[in-house]
C-alpha cells in the first residue's frame, strides 16, 4: 500500500513529485466542504498545476457511485484534501467509497490525505474530536477510520490554530500509536516501511 500523509499538502507535497509529474489525480475536496477556511484547497490545486497533473476533481457526497467509481479506476493518484475528518468519513461509509479506495489501494495507487485526509487512515477517528467537531447529521454508529494503518496521525501538532488542541490530544491519548506531524512534514507508507520526511 502506497499513503502519503501530511498536515499541509502544498508546503510539502514537492517532496514526492516524482509520483505527481503528469499522473491523473481524482482530487476529492469533500472533507473541506462545510469549513469556513478552506485555503488548503486552492494551495493544492495550484500544486498539483504546477507540477503538471491532470486533476478531476469529485464530491463523493453528492457524486453517483458509478462516477466515482470511473474517475477512481482512471486515476494514478486519489487526493483528499483537508477539512472534517468525521463529515469525510460518514460520507466515505455511506457512499461504498471506502470499498472503492481500498480496491484501488490494493492495486498500487498512491493516496494522498492531508490533515482530515490523513486522519481517516486509522483504526478509528474518536481520537480527533476534540479538533474536528462531529457533525449533527453523522450517521454512523461508531468512529471506526478506514483502518489502512495502525497509528493515528495528528496532523498540525503545534502550529496555529491547533497547538493547545494537539497538545492536549497527545497528553489525552497517551495511550494511543500517535505519529503528531507539523505543517512541514510528511509520512510515506509503502507496503510495511513507513518514515516521516520533511521539508528544510
């Protein structure tokens, strides 16, 4: 299985370029679509750009499954931007976009997820709810994540506006396999290596 994990995609998504450079990405902003800020999105959007990918971008929200499914099988590279980790993953489990993924995973593709992105890799989400608020109309019956890795990452560990917030996670969930990363750092999954690399 090939991730790449990160807080901020477009301060570090340069460092793997070379599985960028005039791939076809499927870029899925739904975690983004009902926060105030999503800057994130436009920042990625440009990167991509200019590193010469062939972006179509999808909702998996309001999407037909069978377009989701199309534009999944087209792409080298699925991207899911930042946002509510919760709003993301309901609509991940509703939709039978999570069966989706993982096929697509376990043909080789590379996944991006940047902080809500990289947050539904775990064994489950509950740990984040102190930084993304669930929303009322979450209809699942548990936090469960897409389970792709088996620690959980705390994406803007001790960057603005998120420092108190992940501090306190990090002391909270002690118990927990957790990998926090700042706005420049990355981790690369591949098969069973994974290392955190980061930007000067």
């Amino acid at each position: 299985m090939k991730l790449f994990l990160c807080s901020h995609f477009s301060s570090v998504g340069s460092l793997i370029k070379e599985e960028i450079e005039n791939k076809k990405v499927a870029f899925i902003p739904t975690a983004s679509l009902r926060e105030g800020y999503t800057g994130y999105v436009g920042s990625a959007r440009k990167l991509f750009k200019k590193l010469g990918a062939i972006v179509t971008e999808i909702d998996i929200s309001t999407e037909a499954y069978s377009t989701i499914q199309s534009v999944f099988e087209e792409a080298d590279v699925i991207y899911f931007t930042g946002g509510n980790s919760f709003f993301l993953m309901d609509q991940l489990r509703k939709t039978g976009t999570d069966g989706l993924l993982k096929k697509e995973l376990a043909n080789g593709k590379l996944m991006i997820g940047e902080s809500a992105g990289a947050i539904i890799c775990a064994p489950s989400i509950q740990y984040i709810e102190q930084m993304d608020e669930k929303p009322e109309d979450y209809s699942q019956k548990d936090d469960a994540g897409l389970d792709l890795i088996d620690f959980y990452v705390l994406p803007h560990y001790l960057t603005a506006p998120f420092k108190k917030v992940t501090e306190k996670i990090m002391t909270e969930f002690s118990d927990l396999n957790l990998s926090p990363i700042n706005n420049r750092q990355g981790i690369v999954i591949d098969g069973e290596d994974s290392k955190v690399i980061c930007k000067d």
